[in-house]
C-alpha cells in the first residue's frame, strides 16, 4: 500500500466556536452547525507519546496509534471529513483500520463508523452506545433525529466491564463508566504512554453536554470525574472529548467546576426557583468566562444540571 505522509501543518486548535443556547426553531439546527464546521476545518495531528496522537477538527477529538497490526483508533468523528482524518492516518504509518473504540454513540465520536469499519476496522464499544446506534434517538438541544445506523456502522465487539487488549507495544485498557455523559461511556487508557482517552465524560475548558435522553445526568458526570482522576497520575496525558489536551490538574479543576455548579443549581431548585428563575441567578457565574465561550452556553448547562438535581 502506498501511503502518501503529506506535508506537516502547524498545529492549531480548530474547535469551532459554536454556542449552544436553549433549543430554537432556528433554520440551521446546531447539529447542521457542527458538520458544516467539520466540513471546511482542517484535520490537526497532535503527537502525544509513544506513538499516540490526537487528531483534532471533526467534531470530538480522536485517538490513533499505529503499531505493527495496523492503526488502533478511539473515535471516528464526522463521516464529512473521511478524507482528511484519513490523510492524517497515512501520515503515523501503513498498517490498516484494525480497532475503533466509540466512545459513546454520538455522531461527533462515531459517524465515521461505516467508512473506518469498511476500511477494515472491528468496532468496539458498550452495549449501551451498540444499542443506542441502533435505533432512533432524538436529541433536542442539537436540533437533530438521529436514525439508525446501517448495519456496516454497528458496534461488533461489546466491552462492558474492564478488558485490556494488547496491540504492538502497548496495552490498551478499556473501561465502561457509570452513566455519565451517557448510559454508554467507556474510557480508553493506553498503559504505557500514560495517556488516557476520556470521551466526553471531559470537556477542557468548556461546560460539558449531558445526554440525558441516552441515560446521562450530572451526578453521573462528577462520577465519571473522580473517576477519569483515580485512573490517571501526575505524569498522565488525559485527551478531553472535546477541548485541548489535558492533565490530572485539569480534570481536579473540572470536577470541581462541576461539583461547584451542581450545589449552586440544587440550592437554588431546592429553593423552589423554576428553570428559568434559576438561569437568571446565574448559577454558573463565577466560572463562565473559562468554561462558557463555546459549543455549551451557561444557560444550557444550567438546564443541563437543573434537570438532575
Ligand atoms: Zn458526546
């Protein structure tokens, strides 16, 4: 196979800038946003450690390893930008699509599923996010009905506990969260670089979505939390679903921002304020200027954490 290494780029963070605010009948859904971004950014290949990369500018962010087997993934990101995540494989080496682990089954981590399984990938994931990518799910705050998923993009190979695969050099631990993000989630630890792929149970640097049509809620989140804390240490890279590369200061920092909003929320709708009395008082006040310029609005995320307290 020829396999063309393309020319390097400087890297850059390419996350778009989209706001989401309550839901709206607004003509261009929040999902139609996103994939419009993926479709003009660029695909970013950030080198990590022994081998592991991060590839970033297709909605979440995405994991690649190559070793002699071929090319271990973790995320496939936006089915748009097949291309350009495919240039950036050829670019870390020559092997085929071997694994692709969703972390969950929204179609900013796993619409890339029918054309990397194609390409030769087994693709592993709970059961949960199998279930999930099989039938018709609707997601209000993106503005979206997603339908299932062809029979090509469906999850073949279940972890729902703890299983670590070996591939090249490294040891690749899988591990299924408590519903979090979603009912679904599962966190991807490659041992020896020390680098462990969150999903979404991470946002760095931005409030986080809560699916809680798909099993998730806030509770769950600050559990996913503590827990993406416990697995990692100091010298740990944590690569966020979404948001720039992160470490074990980062995720304390998060779950305390979490922890923090959650009890101002509760306080509040313990109070009996409504929603929309809640997001007057601001509830997220303190940490909006770090956490609330892009993709989830403070007020979205009050909604978010309203819902569960
Ligand atoms: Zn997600």
């Amino acid at each position: 196979m020829n396999w063309n290494l393309g020319s390097s780029r400087p890297l850059r963070c390419a996350l778009p800038l989209i706001l989401l605010a309550a839901p709206a009948a607004a003509q261009e859904t929040p999902y139609a946003k996103i994939n419009a971004a993926a479709a003009t950014s660029p695909v970013t290949l950030h080198p990590l450690r022994n081998g592991v990369v991060m590839l970033e500018g297709s909605g979440g962010n995405m994991i690649a390893l190559s070793g002699p087997e071929g090319i271990f993934m973790v995320d496939d990101g936006i089915a748009v930008s097949q291309d350009k995540i495919g240039a950036e494989l050829r670019r870390i080496g020559p092997g085929p699509l071997r694994y692709v682990v969703n972390t969950h089954w929204h179609w900013d981590h796993a619409d890339g599923n029918v054309w990397t399984h194609q390409a030769g990938a087994i693709l592993i994931g709970s059961a949960n996010t199998a279930k999930h990518l099989g039938e018709t799910m609707r997601v209000v705050e993106w503005g979206h009905t997603f339908t299932p998923e062809p029979a090509d993009g469906r999850i073949a190979m279940i972890v729902d506990g703890d299983r670590t695969m070996a591939f090249g050099d490294e040891q690749i631990r899988l591990r299924r969260y408590v519903p979090s993000h979603t009912d679904g989630d599962v966190s991807a630890f490659f041992r020896n670089a020390n680098v462990l792929a969150t999903g979404d149970t991470f946002w760095n640097g931005l409030y986080p979505f809560i699916d809680y049509v798909a099993g998730g809620s806030i509770d769950g989140m600050i559990a996913a939390a503590n827990a993406n804390i416990a697995m990692v240490d100091g010298g740990s890279i944590v690569v966020p679903g979404h948001g720039p590369v992160g470490d074990r200061a980062a995720l304390i920092e998060y779950r305390d921002m979490l922890v923090a909003i959650r009890d101002n929320v509760a306080a509040l709708k313990r109070q009996g304020k409504t929603l929309e009395q809640t997001i007057a008082a601001h509830p997220t006040a303190a940490f909006d200027a770090k956490w609330g310029q892009a993709i989830i609005s403070p007020a979205l995320f009050t909604t978010l954490v309203y819902r569960g307290v």
